[in-house]
C-alpha cells in the first residue's frame, strides 16, 4: 500500500476553511487559495494553483479518509440581492439582463467545488455525514423534499422554467447538463414534513423542520432561488422576520465567514433549489426518483 503523504500546513489550513465553509465558487477558492498563500508568502506548499492544490489534497484525502474535493458546474436561477452587499462575483457577474433590484436572473454556468464522499454506497455516506447522524427522520425529511424538488420538475416540463424568467441560451434546445430547475417556497418546504411516511411520520415538527432547513441551505445542499415572476410568493414573508434574519447572522458567523473567505451559500431564503452538494453527494439518488441522468451537472474530478 503506497504510503500516504502528509499535508502542508499550509494545505490544511486550506482544507480546514473549505470545510468549514462547505461550498466555495470559483473565485471564492482563488480567494482563499491567496489568503492563505499571504500566511507565508516567502514559500508556496500549496500548489501552482487552485486546481493543482486541489489534486495534491486528494491525493492524501482520498486513501486516508475517503473524501474527496469535488467539483460540480451548475447554472441557477438565482435571486438579485441588488446591491445588498450579499452577492458573489460568479453568480453576479455573468449573467444577461435582470440589471435593476429585485428582479430574477439567470446567471450562466458556475463551477462549485466542495469536499464529498467517496463512497457510493448511501448508507456510509449517511453514517460519515454529520448532518444527518443526529437524526434518521430528519434525513428522511431531506430525502422527501429532494423527490418533491423533482417531481415538480417533470410536472412542469420545462425544467421549472416559465417564460418570464429564462434565458434563451437555456432554452428546452439545451437542457442537458443543467440539473433540476423547480424550485420550492420555504414554506411549503417545512409544510412537507407532513408527507413523510412510516417510521419518520410525525416525527419533524416545525422547528426541527426550520432548523434543518436552515443548515441545509447554509451547507449548500439547497441554495436560494429567484422568486416565481407572479406574486405567488407572498405567502412566503413571514419567513422574513428579524428572528430569522438573527440566526442568518448567527449561522455566518459560526460558519467561519469571518475567516477572509466566504461561502458560495447563505440562509433563510424564500425559496430554495436543490445545490451543489446534493448534486455531488447524491446523484445516484436524484436519477433513482425521477431526474434524467441527462439532466445532471457535469462535474470535475481533481486527482
């Protein structure tokens, strides 16, 4: 068995902030990738560059604790924060109209990289995930709105997609490789715990329901979605109060953005969409209840 290289320190404090932040852009990573770099700028134990580093994580990772940095390319229908001082570069910057507040935009393809499990096996990613290890119904809860997320997809058929929110460069003509495009309302999200079946029925209350939903969207297995371009969203402001809006800035703080480096994900949104995280960690799932293997991300390997 080849003996397993120790990181740099200066690869662990690489991989120390990823993990703690959970999802990370593209220019989030060169981000961090400089800062830490700026820790010791006499010498570079990191790598020629982000990708480069990402390869020679993995290459002590993988044999030692079976995981991975992964990659994953999604295009989102993402909400215009218009200036709030909350948006990112990649999901910002390159997108085509939606120029004025609070309109919804759909930014082309963003490269999302985050640590996954090697593993196939559903079971043992389960076991090893920390998120999902206090709870089994909260896991089912998670499973149930990731079939409802797709089922809603194929109901539509358009991807989730109305007229007034897309792109013609994302047009039915070229669907492929563009992943899940329903998205849900808060609301009726935490209302789907009534769904859940057999042992798990009647076992999530609201506030577990609000509190997973809250680290699930803050860990980027769900990320926030533009709001549907009719007012069926009204329903959804309650969600918006200032207790919701405190635990938003509990959970940043506690998710290490103060580190330099910010997360490609927030919290409390009206609406949500399936992440980069479940993409990576879960595709064999998604295609099991419904999504067109077509339809997945294309996703990139560092190793």
């Amino acid at each position: 068995m080849e003996d397993i290289r120790p990181l740099s320190r200066q690869q662990q404090i690489f991989l120390q902030r990823l993990f703690a932040l959970h999802v990370l852009t593209e220019s989030q990573a060169q981000s961090l990738f400089d800062d830490v770099l700026q820790l010791q700028p006499q010498r570079n134990e990191l790598g020629r560059d982000v990708r480069d580093t990402f390869k020679r994580i993995n290459r002590s990772l993988i044999p030692a604790f079976r995981l991975e940095i992964k990659s994953v390319s999604l295009a989102l229908s993402l909400p215009n924060h218009g200036g709030s001082g909350d948006s990112d570069d990649d999901n910002h910057g390159e997108c085509d109209g939606g120029g004025d507040s609070g309109e919804n935009r759909l930014v082309r393809p963003i490269i999302y990289h985050s640590i996954v499990n090697c593993d196939s096996d559903e079971v043992a990613k389960t076991a090893s995930n920390p998120t999902f290890t206090k709870s089994p119904h909260e896991f089912a809860f998670f499973r149930l709105l990731l079939e409802k997320f797709i089922e809603e997809d194929i109901q539509s058929g358009s991807n989730g997609d109305t007229g007034e929110d897309r792109d013609t460069s994302f047009s039915s003509s070229n669907t492929s490789g563009k992943g899940c495009k329903s998205r849900m309302s808060r609301i009726d999200m935490i209302n789907a715990r009534n769904d859940l079946t057999g042992p798990h029925e009647g076992k999530v209350t609201i506030a577990q329901a609000e509190s997973v939903l809250d680290l699930l969207e803050v860990q980027g297995w769900f990320v926030p979605a533009a709001s549907p371009p009719s007012n069926s969203g009204e329903g959804a402001e309650s969600m918006s109060s200032p207790s919701s809006s405190a635990r938003k800035r509990r959970r940043n703080a506690s998710s290490g953005s103060g580190s330099g480096s910010s997360s490609a994900v927030g919290g409390g949104s009206k609406y949500l969409q399936i992440g980069p995280r479940s993409y990576l960690e879960y595709p064999d799932f998604l295609i099991k209840v419904g999504l067109d293997d077509n339809k997945l991300p294309q996703f990139l390997v560092h190793g």
